[in-house]
C-alpha cells in the first residue's frame, strides 16, 4: 500500500511539475517599414539568433524570437499598444505619439555616424559632392530634409536656393511633394514644423498636391521619375540609394535609370533642427522591467559586434545608448504643434 502511495505522489508531482512548466516562449520584435520590407528582413534574419543567445545569458530563455515589418509606421505603433509586438524600432515620432498612456516604453536610442554636411541651412548642402559618413563621430540627432528632384518644377527651386533666393509659400505649394507617414519625424512631423515656422502655421496638409508613400525608396523613385518635385527624407538618405539612382531599369537590377548622379541632379531646399534619433521601445503590457534591462545590454552587446553592426545598418545605426522618456519631450511637443494643442 505504501509503494502505491508513493507512486500516486510521484505521478502527482510529475503532473504538477508538468503543469507549471512554461509555454514555449517567443519575442516579436518589430520594425517600421522605412525602406523596403525585403530588404529589412533579409538584413535584420541573423539579429533573431543573436538576441536569443544574449538574453538567454541574461537569463531570459526563449524559444523563438519573431522578426516582422509593420505596413506602416502606425501599424507598429497598434501592435505596441496592443501588445502584439513586444519590442519595436521606433522612429521618435511614433514613439512620442503612442506613448501617451505609458503602454510602449523608451528604452534605448541609436546612435548615428555624423555626416560631414550637418548645416542649417539649404544652399550650404548643395555643392554637388557626396555626403559622406565620418564613423570616428556618433551623435544622437539627424537632420530632415526637403530635397528637389529633377524635374523642371524641382530644377527650378534648386537655382533659386543656389542663386540665395528664399522659397516663397506659392514655390512651395507650386510643387508635386512625396511625403511619408504623418508619425515619420524626417517624413512628415518635421518638415512640416519648419513650413509652419516660415509660412505662418501653414504645413504640408496645407500644401495643393502631397502624396504620402510607402516608403523613403518610392519618394527617390518618384523624384528619379519626376513625378514628385520635392520630397521629405532623413539627411543622409540619398547616400543610400545613390547606386540605385543610376542602376539600369531592368528587372535583374530594379533600378532608377538616370544619367547623373544623385548628388548632381537633387539638391537641398529646405532643412529642418535636428531630431532625436530612432527609439527601441517597448510594450509595458508584455515586457517585464527585468526584461527591460536585459534588452537594454542585450542590444548594445549586438551592436558592439562586426555582425551586428552590418544588420543594423539597415537603419544607418552604429549603436545605442540608454533612454529615458524625457529625451523626447521635443517630439511630444512637435505632435502637440500639429495637432494644433
């Protein structure tokens, strides 16, 4: 009798355990669609091994980690309040606009390599050379830009800012614009704050002809095109798709087919204050703060690798350092300005 007892505790004991056994566990993680969803997920597929081997030494073991590309910049900013996506790479404008009710979380910035062009104003951009990286500086901020393409609208534009002319509102509202989200700093939220600044509280919804698309790759499409005459874009996003610019049409290397150079037929009309850099946030309904941390060393272990650094180039990273909500209180206040508040 003893015997059965004790094999009846020890088949209890074994279904206890098995029901407190964990679930398989995964991590998604999520990114904006700012260039091409391919292209992202091709470049980001070896961060899904390296972030479970760094966690897993942080002590949080999971079985899968899920990599996906929103269809928007809103897209990710719902599956962040809904706890769909657990982590999300955020521009500070998506990030400032979901954040409201405390559901998504700041917990680390990107850092960028300077550019060797960081002016203020147009003209100063415009003298027909490259802009290069320089990998010796890493800031905290980017510029917006508002560059005119190669049409004859476009060309216009561009002599009368090299020639020292102010853009007037009619110049502006003259223009076919290719736009990005209205939650994309250097797409829409910035550009539009310096059109308010200049043009009496006049912005790209005020503008006759705007198309927002799906990407900053079809904006330098469209202007390749010269179906668009201006378009928003982060400063240095002609640099990555200047190869492409000039790449034949064909369907082995979907490329844009100009003659010139990037450098040689865009120049720079308009050039917004420097904004804070990209965010890795959080859900706060899926991720613990001890979950928190671990992310926090896990992805600045990654970016301190070879390997990670070439998978977060796709977004022009060279790293990252710890973030508080407080760093963007500026982009809390551009959304505030647009929303009219």
């Amino acid at each position: 009798m003893k015997k059965l007892l004790s094999l009846v505790a020890l088949m209890i004991l074994v279904f206890a355990m098995a029901g407190c056994q964990k679930e398989a566990k995964t991590l998604s993680v999520y990114f904006v669609p700012s260039r091409d969803a391919a292209e992202i997920l091709e470049a980001t597929e070896p961060l899904k091994e390296l972030l479970k081997a760094e966690l897993a030494e942080l002590g949080f073991e999971f079985d899968e980690i899920i990599i996906e590309v929103g269809s928007s910049y809103e897209a990710v900013g719902e599956a962040m309040i809904s706890g769909t996506a657990d982590v999300g790479f955020l521009p500070g404008g998506t990030y400032s606009l979901y954040s409201v009710d405390d559901e998504v979380d700041v917990i680390l910035t990107a850092l960028r390599s300077g550019l060797d062009k960081d002016f203020p104003d147009a003209i100063d951009w415009n003298d027909g050379l490259a802009t290069e990286r320089v990998s010796t500086v890493m800031v905290a901020y980017y510029r917006g830009l508002i560059v005119a393409g190669p049409s004859p609208y476009g060309r216009m534009l561009s002599d009368k800012v090299n020639a020292g002319t102010a853009l007037t509102w009619d110049d502006f509202d003259g223009a076919n614009w290719c736009v990005r989200s209205s939650t994309s700093s250097s797409g829409f939220i910035y550009p539009t704050i310096w059109l308010m600044q200049q043009f009496n509280d006049q912005g790209i919804i005020d503008l006759a002809n705007y198309v927002q698309t799906d990407g900053y790759g079809s904006s330098v499409a469209a202007l390749a095109a010269e179906t668009c005459d201006l378009a928003t874009m982060y400063a240095d996003a002609r640099m990555d798709y200047a190869d492409k610019w000039t790449a034949a049409t064909d369907a082995e290397t979907p490329g844009f087919g100009r003659a010139l150079t990037i450098w040689e037929e865009t120049d720079v009309v308009g050039v917004t204050p420097g904004i804070y850099n990209d965010t890795i946030s959080v859900s706060n309904l899926t991720v613990s703060d001890e979950l928190k941390v671990a992310l926090q060393t896990a992805f600045i272990n990654i970016a301190g690798t070879e390997e990670g650094l070439e998978i977060i180039a796709i977004y022009s990273h060279a790293g990252y350092q710890v973030a508080v909500s407080a760093d963007y209180d500026n982009e809390r206040a551009a959304q505030a300005i647009l929303a009219g508040d």
